[in-house]
C-alpha cells in the first residue's frame, strides 16, 4: 500500500535500470515533493482571493478536429449534411452555459502538449518530441527519459496542496520510466488509464495501427493499469477480465475502454464527500477518444447515421469519417452524462469545467479529422495543427460570462497557473530548483522554471495575457502575427466533409501518416525525399511564412513576400532564434530491454522499469503464465541486439516503400459514389 505520507525526495545519482536510486527509501515516495501550504492567496487579476475554491473538471480530448465540434460548424455556416455528422449537442450546450476560447493553442502532437499541461511548462521548455516509453539516458537520471521530467512538479500536486483530492482516468503519455513519471507521482490519488500515445479500444494491447511503432518490446504488451490506496498494477477489475472481453470484446459495449473510464469517472464524482468544502475535487478526464485506431461501439454508427438523415443529410460516405463522427457522439455523450453527475451531487454550480484538445485533428488517412476551414492538422505549425478546440463552464462561471467568447491568446501550459490561481497556491517549482543545483555541476540540462500565465482573470475582462507565444521551434506567434519556418507537413485547407470518397480515390498520393517508427527509429513511407514530401502534403516555408492570424485566420495570405513586412519578419526571425536558444531538448535516450523485462514480471503490462522494484503489487502467476513468461523473454532479448534492432529498422525502410499503394488503399473505404461538389483538400 502507498504511503500517505512521504518524505522529501533527494535528488537521485546516476543508476542503472532496476537498480533503485533511493537506498532503502520506499521508491513510491521517491517523486514526492513536500506539499507545503501557501500561506496567502494569489491575487487574481480580476478580483479579491476566492472565499471558496471551486471543484474542477479538467477534459483533455484527444486528436479533436476543429470542424468536428459542433459550436464551429455553426460558427462556419455549415450544411445540413455537416452539422449532422457533426453530434456534439451536450458540449454545444454547455458552451453556451460558459466560455468559449476562440484562441487557445497546444503543440502540434500528443505528448509535448500533455507534458506542457502537467507540468507547466510551454512545450518547448519541457517535450517537443514523442519518445517511446522504454528509452531511457541512464547518464541523466532526471531528464533521460520520454515526458516530463523526473523532478518538475505536477498540476495535482499544486492542487494537493491547496487540500483537493485529486484524480485521474484515462490516457496519460507524459512518462512512464520511473513511479515519478507517472500519474502518481505527479500527484493523483488514483488513477486508471493507459501511459502511451493510445492502445486498441477492446483489447487494450499495443497495435501499430494504436501508435504507429513497433517498440523494443515487440508491442507485447497490455497498456492498460490502474493505482490507488491498495493496488498498482495492470487493470484486473472484473469486466476487463471476464470470460466476454477477453475473448470477444467487440461483442460487448462494456468492454469498450471509455466505458471504464466513464464508469469510473462517474463513480469519483457519486464517491466525493461535498461535506468537506476544504478538500473540493480536481478530477482529470483524459478521453483516448478521438486518437486512432478508429473504434466504437457498433451501435454508435447507426445513431450517428440517424442523426445525419434526421437533419437532412445522408449516410456518411467514407469509412473512416463515420467512425470518427460515431467516437465523437461517444465522447459528447459522455461529457453530458459526467454533467448530469455533477448536478446530481449538487456540485455543478460550484464547478469549473475546462475542456481542451492536446492538438488540432490528423488530416492524415486513418486519423479522419477535419479543421475546416483552418489550414493543415496535427504535426503542422499551422492554425490546424495547434488552434485546439476549448472552452470553460460551469457555475463557477459568472452569469454575465455565460455564453460568451475570449479570444485572448492562451497556451495549453496556462491551464498550471489559473488552477494554481484559483487554488491559492504559489505556481513556483521549487522542486525544479533544487534539482538544478544538482544538474548545474554536473553539466546536464537545467529544468526550466514554469512559465504557465495565470488566465482566470484575462478571460474576465477580456484581456489579452500572451502577446508572444512560442509555438515551436519552427513558429512564433506576436500577436496577431505569425511567422511559421521550415518544411511544415499536410499543409493543405479540407473540404468542409472530409475524408471523402476523393480522398479515398486518391488515397495513394496521401495524406500518409508521417511518424512511424521501428524500434525508436523513425520509417518514411518512401525513400524519395520529393515523393516523401508529396504524400505528407509538405509545404516548404525555409524563407518563412507570415500570416496576420487575426485578419487572416485559415492563414491563404502569406505577407512574407510583402516589402512592407520585410522589417518585421526579419525581426520576427531573429526572435524565434533567440527562443529558440532555450529549447529544452536533453538527451532521452535508447529503448532498453529492461521496461520489457518488467512488463514480463508484472504479468504482460506496460509501467514504470527504473527504481519500481517495490512499487508494483505483487500478482502470483500458474506455473503454465511463467513458461509463456521465458518464451516470450527469450524473443525479446534476442531482438534486442544493436545489430538485430538496426537490421530489422533497415528491413522495414526497405519494405514499407514497396508496398506503401497497396497498404494505403486498405486504410479507408467509401461507401458511397462521391458526391460531386466534394473538395478533397486544397494544398499548397
């Protein structure tokens, strides 16, 4: 059982995997920072301190495309056909019951912006890249990992501070090597969900079409666990290990795993004692939907089909934008079922619900998002890619601020500090602090202090709190200008319905997914620079791109080759030059097969693999699972050779490309002729 109370943890000396960094210490204390109580309220830039702090019900959704929620079909002027696929009335209605924020950014993939979140940090100052869970850099034992790093402090352990009771279900993807990295040791109570970019909806395990990797551990693995008072472990709960969802879970609705989370997320609220007002709730809701594999309950189809035919339209005519509208009814469903809850308890008007994306929607075949009319997707710099879909509600939210819109710039990261606001507990890491003067003699990467900008009153009144925000390392934004460089994929403004049968008809000539990976190792879809670019709709910005985002929002009207602009791009370049000068990019490392070794020991599950030792409960196993266990080490280890690794990554770079058409022609379907004024994307 873990403990409740931990002590501080001391910085950690170089180890190797396995082998704990603490001593004889527990290792489920060793991210514990020491939770100290502020002893004055952060001034709010709209007001006085709070009397009360609020309940807060953060939503992450996943891969969410900008036309696919509702409010912005309406915003657009949609068609009936539009706005019928597009069923988000539970999340319409509480935006008009709240806020609205019109410009609210992440970073352009998953982990850097959930590790922006927690920690925050701007993405650029933490993560930019999305790093297999098992590498690690055993020279840092602070940052040499994928996600945040191992000493930065989290969200809910500000809010533990502040007296919430924290909580957590759902996809984490910002570390997992150490009990640090992860949902507990940054600061939830409990917590039950996946670690990685996604797993299979139904059998919870590591697909390639899941992650678009095959990891050191051959993708052997559950991704599936859970932690609280008594267990840390793989989820072994009853219905994930009945006799129906271990040998056909698409049979049976219970064994979609958003029904887990949406049980438990329901049973958080039904179980938090309101008698309390000192210990309110922060509960964190991280949807897997919409991130691929394209998976629902069957029923969800035909009811998303209805609701188009209800409002004029007809049936969806490609195989995956039905999915995808299908998972987005899911999730909208589930959003309007958590709000009847929290009404139910009596704690609707005494919360704050916020609700983001972690990036723009993948435009790529088989992501199925559509940010019309903004250009590009997920992993671009454009409007597409990082102009995420978000607003705030709640009782918490003033009456006069109901059914409003902000459109002051704000940054996933910011979400850190308003909660910190909010809570009356100083955003300061100074745990972060002291691990750099461990970090600075030993010559290793400083931690960057948080730079999440307090929003709560700025929303108030309407101000704008981020005149500049660093996008990435290829974008800056000085509002209203934008000045985006380099090679940018799917650089392309959709149709308002896409993917389409043209988009299937031309499904060989992309859009392609552009990150897939073997062993860590990144695998283009074609050996040819020029067609690598042309089927990942690559646009080339190496003199940069200036856009006025405010007149120019879908970002047609590049001003880079105006004479009028030429002061400011120039200055605009030298700016993101010098920010980029403090990107945070240490050293994370190579896969290692001890994170495999360890998913053997825990019974065939993902999890921490460095200093976990003690941490997990211990599963007994049949003498029938510990042979399976040898077999399956044996393969492991062999493959995990240097020679082998690096042979097996060649293998793929030279198979993928020859059989690229033919794989791309079975990742979408129409099933309808195409209609005749179907765009399929403009691309540029």
């Amino acid at each position: 059982q873990a403990q409740s109370h931990c002590p501080s943890a001391g910085l950690p000396a170089p180890v190797s995997p396995k082998r704990s960094a603490f001593g004889d210490r527990d290792p489920r204390c060793a991210g514990a920072m020491p939770w100290k109580f502020a002893s004055t309220l952060v001034a709010l830039a709209a007001g006085p301190a709070l009397a009360k702090k609020p309940h807060v019900v953060l939503i992450l959704a996943d891969d969410y495309g900008w036309a696919n929620l509702g409010k912005h079909r309406q915003d657009a002027g949609a068609s009936e056909q539009a706005l019928g696929e597009t069923a988000t009335p539970n999340m319409d209605a509480i935006i008009d019951e709240g806020v609205l924020l019109d410009r609210h950014y992440a970073y352009q993939i998953c982990s850097p912006s959930r590790s922006s979140l927690q920690s925050g940090r701007l993405a650029v100052h933490v993560n930019t890249i999305n790093t297999g869970v098992t590498v690690a850099n055993v020279s840092d034992p602070v940052s040499g990992y994928a996600g945040i790093p191992r000493n930065m402090t989290g969200m809910a352990q500000k809010l533990r501070e502040a007296g919430y009771r924290t909580h957590m279900v759902g996809k984490w993807d910002a570390g997992m090597a150490t009990p640090e990295h992860t949902p507990w040791g940054r600061g939830y109570e409990t917590w039950v969900g996946y670690y990685q970019h996604a797993n299979d909806y139904w059998r919870k395990g590591m697909t390639i079409q899941s992650t678009g990797e095959i990891d050191n551990c051959l993708n052997s693995f559950v991704d599936l666990s859970m932690h609280n008072e008594t267990y840390f472990g793989g989820v072994r709960d009853g219905i994930s290990m009945s006799p129906e969802c271990l040998a056909n879970p698409e049979a049976h609705a219970a064994c979609y795993e958003e029904q887990l989370f949406k049980d438990r997320a329901l049973a958080i609220v039904n179980a938090h004692d309101t008698s309390k007002a000192d210990a309110p709730l922060f509960l964190f809701y991280s949807f897997h939907l919409l991130h691929s594999p394209l998976q629902v309950p069957e029923a969800y189809i035909q009811k998303v089909d209805d609701r188009a035919f209800a409002m004029g339209g007809k049936k969806i005519d490609t195989q995956n934008r039905r999915l995808y509208a299908a998972m987005t009814m899911w999730m909208d469903e589930a959003i309007g079922d958590l709000k009847t809850a929290l009404t139910s308890k009596g704690m609707w008007d005494d919360t704050l619900v916020v609700f983001t994306s972690d990036n723009g929607g993948p435009i790529y075949e088989p992501g199925a998002a559509n940010n019309h009319p903004l250009k590009g997707g997920k992993y671009s710099d454009w409007e597409g890619g990082v102009r995420v879909n978000a607003f705030v509600s709640g009782g918490f939210v003033p009456k006069e601020k109901r059914g409003t819109r902000f459109s002051g710039v704000m940054s996933i990261a910011d979400w850190y500090g308003t909660f910190c606001e909010l809570a009356g507990v100083d955003a300061t890491d100074t745990a972060a602090e002291k691990a750099n003067e461990w970090l600075k003699p030993r010559g290793l990467p400083l931690l960057r202090p948080v730079d999440s900008v307090p929003q709560w009153g700025f929303i108030m009144n309407g101000t704008n709190a981020r005149p500049q925000l660093h996008i990435s390392e290829k974008a800056v934004l000085e509002w209203p200008y934008k000045l985006v460089v380099g090679k940018q994929p799917y650089s392309a403004w959709t149709g308002e319905l896409f993917p389409n049968c043209t988009t299937v008809s031309h499904i060989a000539d992309g859009p392609s997914f552009v990150d897939l990976k073997v062993f860590d190792e990144s695998i283009t879809l074609s050996t040819d620079p020029e067609v690598q670019d042309r089927i990942t709709w690559v646009a080339d910005c190496s003199d940069g791109c200036l856009f006025n985002v405010d007149a120019d929002p879908t970002e047609h009207h590049d001003l880079a080759q105006d004479p009028s602009y030429t002061d400011r791009i120039a200055k605009l370049k030298a700016n993101l030059q010098f920010l980029n000068g403090n990107v945070f990019n240490p050293k994370r490392g190579v896969p290692l097969v001890d994170a495999c070794d360890v998913g053997i020991d825990i019974g065939g599950y993902y999890g921490p693999y460095i200093s976990s030792d003690t941490w997990y409960t211990e599963v007994p196993k049949t003498p029938g699972q510990q042979q399976k266990d040898n077999f399956l080490r044996q393969a492991i280890h062999g493959m995990n050779h240097e020679i082998i690794e690096k042979g097996v990554a060649q293998a793929a770079q030279a198979l993928l490309p020859r059989v690229r058409e033919p794989w791309a022609k079975t990742l979408d379907k129409c099933l309808a002729p195409a209609e005749p004024e179907a765009e399929q994307a403009f691309i540029v």
